[in-house]
C-alpha cells in the first residue's frame, strides 16, 4: 500500500514539474480565449479654442446604398471620388458627433443628437459617450440648433419623454424655426422631410418657455457668433466659437461626408432641402474657411470630426479636401 502510494506521488510531482517547466505562452494556449468585444473605446476627444474646450462626442453612424444619395452626378462619378478616399463604392458610412463648447460656467452643445435609439441601433451613442467623457446633461446651459432634420433634435428628449438638457436655454434660427411651425409649407417641402413638421413640434414640446429664436449672422452667447447657410434646410445656420484671436467653425451640415462634398461641393444630396443654395454656400463657406485656415468640426466627418480644409483639384474641378486635425492626448 505504501509502495503504490509512493509511486503515485512521485507522478504527480513530475505532472507538476513539466508543466512548471512549459513556456508561459504554451499554459495561456491551453486555455480557451476571451471572445474581444466588438466596439471601441468611448467616442469623446478635446482640444483648446483659447479659454474655451471643445469636446466632439460620437453618436454612433448608420450606413446607406451610395447609388441615389448624391442627386446631380453619375454614380460612377460619385464611385470614383469614394475609391480617391479609399471608401467603398457600394455602401456609404454616415458619422455623427456632437460638438459640445465650454467656457467658465457656459456649457453649450450644438444640436442634440439621435436621442434614443433601440440596443441594437447602430447610431444614438451620445448620452454613453458624455458619460465617459465626464459631461453632465443636467450642466448644459445652452442647446443650439443648426437645423431640425431628426439626427439633430430627437436627443432632446429623454427616455421618459422629457427634458435630456434639464436646465437648458434651447436656441434656434429664426429661419428654421419659421419653416418648421407651420404646417402650411408642408406642401412646398420635399416629401421625405415632412415628417419634420410633426416632430419639431413633439422634440421641443417640453422646452416651452425656453426656446429663443436667434437672427442668423449676429451674436448668440459672448463669444459664439452664427453665420447663415441656408439650403440643406430653410433655416440651416453654423457657428463660429470665438475667444480673441482663436477661433473654430461649427459646420453643421454644411457637408455630410467632407470626402465626397468638398471635393465636389457643387454636387447635391438627397437630404438637402434647396440642393442649389446648398451647393452655392458649401463653396462659399469652404473658400472661407481654407482661406482663413480655421480649424471645423462637422458633424458628419470621420471621428473625431475635426480638421481644416485646404483647396484641392479632383476630376479637374476645383473643390478641397479635408485635413484632419493632428491627434493630441493633451488637451
């Protein structure tokens, strides 16, 4: 008995020796290895205008057909830009970032976002993403509208169909706003933006009292000045933060994605409401802002969103392209 014993023993003790004596590398093969999530890390990133941060917060993106999406030129046109940036030519990726502003105790966001959206979607990410970049809804103090196309306003509303900016001044162009709360333009509006009229009405409900409707081209908050750039809707207008020489442009959508419509900005979208004036003040916009050199965001460019355009010739028309800001992880 003590024999078998023994014998037993001194196997184990070898067992145990030769897997001591196996490469760490063998032992972590052996095991079964973690699945790696399928996302990425928390969509936020920061950088100085003066005394004000600036903080563009992902919201997820959708993905549509890229045939029909611009209206005035061939797809294979449209394709061949795509290829240019690398892009594919059946499926086209549609971003959103919120760019939020924040100086002594004025916190503003420009627009609001998807809102809620199902577990599933793919897009509606902000409220996360505010969470990991440290942004309370409740500290906001000025939620200003571009326009209210639903990828902008529908975050202004919580689960319970309240308030997502509690304590919120909501600011609107006067243009839009006109357009918008009067059902008597639903006839003059292009048939897939009006649903835009009953859900104006339903996303700033709950703000009554605390909207104020702004003339475009005069100044909104100290420091924040709004230009006019009327054509993608009645009403659309950006937004130049501003703290003594230095300065930055919200664009909006002035553009959706920058590697298709600034190369060509005389080309039209789907989703612009006048697709001439949207063209003419693309240009004219995009010959300010690569004159000045001022640093954009834009909601619908790659994350982070941010960047400068400079003039460049594609397919033998003069148009620009986009040049990411450089990535810093100092702020």
């Amino acid at each position: 008995m003590l024999t078998t014993d023994r014998r037993m023993l001194f196997a184990g003790s070898a067992a145990l020796a030769t897997a001591l004596a196996l490469p760490a590398a063998a032992q972590q093969a052996a095991a079964p290895a973690a699945a790696q999530p399928a996302t990425q890390a928390p969509g936020f990133y920061r950088f100085k205008v003066g005394a004000w941060t600036i903080t563009t917060v992902h919201d997820g993106f959708f993905r549509r057909p890229v045939e029909n999406f611009v209206r005035n030129a061939p797809l294979d046109d449209v394709r061949a830009v795509l290829a240019d940036s690398f892009m594919p030519g059946d499926q086209l990726t549609i971003p959103f970032t919120i760019t939020f502003a924040q100086r002594g105790d004025t916190f503003v966001v420009f627009d609001a976002g998807n809102g809620v959206t199902a577990a599933t979607a793919t897009n509606g990410r902000m409220i996360a993403n505010m969470a990991a970049a440290g942004i309370d809804p409740a500290r906001i103090t000025h939620v200003i509208h571009s326009h209210f196309h639903g990828d902008h306003i529908n975050g202004l509303l919580n689960a319970e169909n309240g308030r997502a900016f509690p304590n919120a001044e909501v600011i609107v162009p006067a243009p839009e706003w006109a357009w918008w709360a009067d059902e008597g333009n639903t006839t003059r509006s292009p048939e897939g933006q009006r649903p835009t009229f009953a859900n104006a009405a339903r996303r700033f409900a709950p703000y009554q009292g605390r909207v104020r409707q702004i003339t475009p081209g005069g100044e909104v908050l100290p420091g924040i000045t709004s230009i006019a750039a009327y054509g993608h809707t009645p009403g659309h207008t950006i937004f130049r933060i501003a703290d003594g020489a230095e300065q930055m442009i919200f664009l909006a959508d002035t553009m959706n994605r920058p590697e298709i419509m600034a190369r060509r900005p005389e080309w039209q979208i789907v989703f612009d409401f006048d697709g001439d004036a949207a063209a003419t003040g693309r240009r004219r916009i995009l010959d300010m802002v690569a004159t000045d050199r001022v640093r954009v965001t834009g909601y619908h460019f790659p994350f982070p969103a941010n960047g400068y355009f400079a003039r460049h010739v594609s397919g033998g028309v003069q148009g620009f392209m986009f040049v990411p800001a450089d990535w810093s992880s100092a702020v």
